[in-house]
C-alpha cells in the first residue's frame, strides 16, 4: 500500500477582523503570546510539491510571505464574505511565476457572489494592467468531490447562521470554518478522521458561528484523532483556553503545522 504526507499549514486562525483587533485594548489584544496574534482564517494543504488553498483572505499576501508559499496550484472556497475572498487578487505573482490559470472551485451562488466583487477578473477583454488568470468551476453538496492531482476534496455543506458555507474533507483531514450547526448528511460524511478543524468563535453563543462547548461536542460525538479549534476571536486567550481543553482538542495558531498519512491501495490491492 502506497501513503503519502498531507501537511496543513495555518494562514490564519482569528474570526472576521483579526486578532489584535483594531482599536481593542483587551487582554488577549494586548498579548505578547504570539499565538494571540490571528490573521484572517485560511489554511494552506500540501500534498506531492502541490499546494492547494482554501479561502483567499484579507491578508493573503502577508500569509503568503510569512510562509513563502512558492506556488498555488488551486483555491476552494468555503463561501464568499469579505473575510475570506479578498484576497483573491493577490494570486497574481504566483500566475508571473506559473504562467496558467489557477483554477478556483466554489458553489455556484458564492461564485456568483465572486464574480460580482471581482468583475474586472471575469472580463476577457483587453487590458493594460495585469489582473488574475484564473479558471472558476462550480461544485454542488453531494458531489463525489473535487479531484486535485490524486486527492479528493468533498464538500460539505455547513449552517452559516442563515446562511450557506462548505468546508472539505480530503484524506484523513477535515477542514470546517465559519459553522453555526453541521446537518447530519455531513455529519456522516467525518467519521474516521486523524485531524478535524472546526469554528469555536468564543464561549458565548453567537447567530452565525460555533462556541467552544458545541465544538467540544462533535469532537466526541465524531471522535477524531486530534481536533483543532479555528476562527477564534479575542475572546479567547490561547494560553488559558488550551488549559480547559482536552488533550485531543487545541487551539489552531498562526504559522502552526500539522501532518496527516494517506494511504492509497495498488490495483492489485482492490
């Protein structure tokens, strides 16, 4: 049986508007922890010299340079609010440097929302300014998924509050942000896994996102190998919070890195 490594790199691991939060003098804004400093969340897969990158933040650019990402080979979109599409234009040295489109994938309504903040990406027209070659595919819940040199990603449809948001699962990881509940039918679909990252905003409740004890309680019912706690807000201290949690389950971090096997069975194994 042949395996491979799976890296996951955090970009960013904050809620909406960061961690310092602007104009905040709290505790965990203040901190000198630099687990406490949270860029927007995204996260980078690396797989056999590719990377993958799911969202395109705000700061994309300085997650980029802190982690001397040398090339993108493909973006997945959980949804489209600002926190996590724009960035989109900065993919444009990594075209200078890899000369194709890069191709993105997201459902069809948060593609749509895509093309209407970034209409001059979409537009074949001439231009004298260098814009992002990308190509842009749809996918629907319930796909068998997104096969992306040799690995499937499969999306899974989430609750954002009233709304719709998709994370992935790909090999032994799952990767869920910005989740207020997750239906069963995707519920099904993250048993088994060596590494799950899911919302955990802060302790109170909130309409659109996830807190600590309803994270906590799918990862028991899910039981994952390890569990990582995202788009965490400045309510959280990382220290502090890591003391309450299970040894299984921490806080995801800034520049943090965690890896994962995969197995893949020989023709003559089936």
């Amino acid at each position: 049986m042949a395996a491979y490594e799976l890296a996951l790199t955090v970009l960013g691991s904050g809620t909406s508007v960061g961690v310092p939060t602007v104009g905040c003098d709290c505790k965990v804004c203040r901190s000198t922890d630099e687990r406490d400093k949270r860029l927007r969340p995204s996260v980078l897969v690396s797989y056999r010299g590719r990377n993958i990158l799911i969202d395109t933040t705000p700061d994309f650019r300085s997650q980029a340079l802190r982690a001397t990402i040398d090339r993108v080979d493909a973006v997945l979109f959980t949804h489209a609010h600002a926190d996590h599409i724009m960035g989109l234009d900065d993919l444009r040295p990594f075209n200078f440097r890899q000369r194709d489109p890069i191709p993105i994938y997201a459902s069809p309504p948060h593609l749509d929302y895509i093309k209407r903040v970034f209409p001059y990406i979409f537009d074949d027209r001439p231009t004298e300014s260098s814009k992002p070659k990308i190509s842009a595919s749809e996918f629907e819940f319930g796909c068998a998924g997104i096969d992306l040199f040799g690995l499937t990603f499969v999306p899974l449809r989430l609750a954002h509050g009233k709304g719709v948001s998709f994370g992935y699962r790909f090999g032994p990881v799952a990767y869920l942000t910005d989740h207020s509940d997750i239906p069963p039918e995707s519920l099904e679909r993250l048993e088994g896994l060596d590494i799950l990252f899911l919302d955990a905003l802060r302790h109170n409740p909130h309409p659109t996102h996830s807190t600590v004890n309803q994270s906590l309680k799918w990862v028991d019912q899910l039981k994952p190998r390890q569990a990582y706690f995202t788009h965490i807000s400045h309510d959280l201290g990382h220290e502090q919070t890591e003391k309450q949690l299970p040894a299984h389950v921490r806080l995801a971090y800034d520049t943090m890195r965690v890896t994962a096997m995969v197995y893949e069975e020989a023709e003559g194994e089936r």
